[in-house]
C-alpha cells in the first residue's frame, strides 16, 4: 500500500476515533454516575458516606479517562506515522548500500505511484552519476595515456642519444625532437589548468566587450592564418557580457585556433559578434559527420581517430570551451558547416 493510501486510512481511522471516542466517554461516566445515584438511594449502610464524594469520585475518573485517551492516542500517532513511512524506510534499505562498486544498481518499480515515480527518480539519478563517474574514469586514463605517449617518446630518444655517438646533425635532430615533444607535453598540463580552472567556476563578474576581446584574439592569430592560408572574416557587432576576461579570451582563443588548424588550404574563417548567438566561429575544412559533433566536446576526443596524429593539440580545445561557456551560464554548441567544416555558435546570457 502507498504511502498516500496509508496516510487516508490512518486519518479515516482517526476521524471515526475521534467522533467515536467522546460519545463512548460520556456514556462511561453517565452510566457510573447513574449506578453511584443508584446505590446512595438504596441507602445501604457505609454508602452513604461515599456518596458526598460521588461528585469528586467522578471528577478523578474523568481525568483518569482523559490521561489514557491521550495515551492511547499518542501511541497510536507513532504507530500509525511509522506504519505511513513504511515504504519510505523499505526503499531507504537498497539506497544505503550503493556505492562506487555497485553504481549499475537500479531499483526498478512497477507501477506508478508516487514511490514508484520517486524509484523511477532515483533510478534516473544514478544513471546520472554513474555516466559521470565514468566519464571521470575515462578522463583519467585518456589523460594518463596522453602523458604517456610523449614520455615515452622522450625516453626512446635520450636512450638512443646514449647509445651511441652522434653527428652534429643527427644531434640536432634529437634535440628538436625532444623540444617538439616537451613543448607538447607544456600545452597538454596547459589545457589540463585551463580547464581545471573553469571548471571552478568564475573569481567576479564585470562588464566585459566581446567584440573587443574578439577583435583582439584575431589581430594576434592573423600571422598563422596567413601561413595556413586561410582567410579571415569578421563581423564585430558591439555586445557586452559579463564575466572573466581571460576565460573569455580563452574561449574565442580555442575556438579560432581549432578553426585554423582543422581547416584547409584556401579555406575561410569567419567570427561573428551578434546579439543571439553572442559568437560565432564558422571554419571550412573536411565534412564532419553530424553525429560525431558532440563527441568532439568531450576532453581528449577528436575528429580522427588515430591517436597518433595529434596535429598539435591535445584534444582539449572544444572542452575548455565548454567549460568557459557554461561557467559564464551560457550555452554552446556545434554543428556541421554547410560546405565542410564546422560551426560553433555560442549563446550568453545579455546584460539587464
């Protein structure tokens, strides 16, 4: 039974009681008041005397009657709430026992009663929490294999280097090879800190103009769209939003630099500062498949799979800027560009 069943016939329960009761009280003392007036008319010997205090006599046992009323009505209170609140205890028991061992545990109701839906809740919550305690696991050994790939890399190198004697240009060549894979294990923990850190959420909250930071993030990356040979195109609206500065110029910072590196020889990039979305960072490049978009947000995912072929990034671009956006209370998302590529289109809460 329900708790909601249980609680209609506890309180039928007590209204019938309630009526009940005073009626059956009453009629106690009205039939020993009658049998008291009874015996002082008989006027037998010794009853007389008892019959002066027939008037307090009553008044006790009515006050007797009233402590065992309460009594009986406090006890039956306990046992009817704790009888109520039976199946909230019985569904407490499996709950208590779940822990990371055993997050695949679901309750599973039939039904659709009100503990039913609330099994049903706790069954949805745990899917949640367990799809997030995953998602840490896998980031956890995607970041360890990312860390040690190039660690292994530079150790293969400096026990070459010890092995034998090397040229001059066979010495070159190690060393730039060892920078080239420290300076990738320097972005790697880089990415790691930036999203640690927004995922800490925001220090304050100031006035800030998006087209400005835009504009800058742009100026500072216009050398490297030159050498890839992509050609850039703004459109800077005024708009201002509030948060951090440099989250938000990391945001865009990630978003253009993705742009440039997974675009082709030839290709455009365009940023649009509007009011809805607040950004927009639109990249030619190879066809995306729709349905790998929302992968390329999770940390360390991208588009090729091949572990091997890095192209200078770490995976982390697009999830640092998710990150961003969902600390300044925003939104993001992606989809594929009409003629190959991407579109980022991020949305931020406008100033009052």
């Amino acid at each position: 039974m329900t708790p909601r069943r249980r609680i209609l016939v506890v309180g039928a329960a007590a209204l019938i009681v309630g009526i009940a009761m005073p009626l059956v009280v009453k009629r106690v003392l009205n039939l020993v008041w009658v049998f008291g007036q009874r015996l002082c008319d008989a006027g037998l010997p010794g009853v007389r005397t008892a019959c002066g205090a027939a008037g307090s006599v009553v008044g006790q046992l009515s006050m007797l009657t009233g402590l065992v009323v309460l009594v009986i009505a406090l006890v039956g209170i306990w046992v009817a709430g704790a009888w109520c609140l039976r199946p909230v205890s019985d569904l407490a028991g499996p709950i208590a026992h779940v822990g990371p061992q055993n997050l695949g545990h679901r309750i599973r109701p039939r039904g659709n009663d009100e503990m039913a839906r609330l099994a049903r809740a706790i069954d949805d919550m745990m899917e949640r929490i367990a799809a997030g305690y995953e998602g840490q696991r896998r980031f956890a050994a995607n970041a360890s294999h990312e860390l040690r790939t190039p660690l292994a890399v530079q150790r293969t190198l400096i026990e070459v280097g010890m092995a034998r004697s090397l040229t001059g240009e066979q010495l070159e060549l190690l060393t730039s090879q060892l920078l080239e894979t420290n300076e990738r294990n320097e972005r790697l923990i880089e990415g790691l800190l930036a999203l640690s850190e927004s995922d800490q959420g925001l220090r304050a909250r100031l006035p800030q103009r998006l087209d400005e930071i835009v504009g800058t993030v742009l100026a500072g990356y216009q050398e490297r769209a030159e050498e890839a040979g992509v050609t850039v195109q703004s459109h800077l609206s005024p708009r201002v939003v509030m948060g951090e500065r440099v989250l938000l110029e990391r945001l865009v910072s990630n978003l253009v630099e993705n742009a440039i590196k997974y675009n082709r020889p030839g290709g455009t990039l365009t940023v649009t500062v509007g009011r809805e979305p607040a950004l927009t960072v639109v990249n030619s490049g190879q066809v995306v498949p729709a349905e790998a978009v929302a992968g390329l947000f999770e940390p360390f995912r991208r588009l090729a799979r091949d572990r091997t072929n890095h192209s200078g990034g770490a995976g982390l671009g697009l999830a640092i800027a998710r990150s961003i956006t969902q600390a300044h209370d925003g939104l993001i998302a992606a989809r594929p560009a009409e003629y190959g590529g991407l579109r980022v289109d991020v949305q931020l809460p406008k100033v009052p």
